[in-house]
C-alpha cells in the first residue's frame, strides 16, 4: 500500500508512518502555545482526535506544512497570533496551540 501512496514519510495529520523497517523518524517538536513570539516555524503535526477539531483547523489553513510566524501571544493563557506563509493571520486558542505541532524553522 505504502507503494501505491508513493512512500509517504508522514500521514494527513502530519504523524511519522514508520517504514518498511519499523522505523520511526524522530523530531523535536514544539507546541505552537510554546514557540517564541517572533520565530518562524513550519506546522508538522495536528492532534486528530476530533474530527471537527480537523475541519476547523483546515478551513483556517492550519494544516501540516504551512509555514507560520507566531506574531503575539496575549498573557494568561490567551490566544496565539500567527501569520500564515500567505499573508494571513489567525488567532489560535490555547487549547488548539496546544494540538498543534511545529518544527522551528528559518523564515525561508
């Protein structure tokens, strides 16, 4: 199956599959609720527990590989400020920035 899919590394919500060996590739993710406002970083992996969780996410642009820059953070557990790689900003709960996995990234 992995071969009719053309040997995907990660699944639709982002997660590792493991190859053919029972490998897992290992990276050091950060929860977007804890990226430094300022810093750039690529979304990696969503949490899909909840599949309207899911819809939302992606009717927002917030799905794996989007690019992302965390543009302010409100205190007290308050919402994340985000500009997409399009130019677009959204508001991320904390409960969401939580669900939400990055790999920091350059800005490239």
């Amino acid at each position: 199956m992995a071969d009719a899919l053309g040997e995907p590394r990660y699944d639709p919500h982002g997660a590792p599959i493991p190859t053919a060996a029972g490998e897992i590739e290992e990276a050091e993710l950060v929860r977007l609720a804890d990226v430094a406002v300022g810093s750039n970083a690529v979304l990696q992996e969503v949490g899909d527990e909840q599949p309207a969780r899911l819809h939302y996410l992606a009717e927002q642009g917030l799905t794996p590989g989007v690019r992302l820059a965390v543009i302010d953070r409100q205190p007290f557990n308050g919402p994340t400020i985000v500009r997409l790689g399009n130019g677009t900003t959204r508001v991320v709960g904390r409960e969401l920035a939580l669900l939400l996995f990055c790999r920091p990234s350059d800005g490239e």
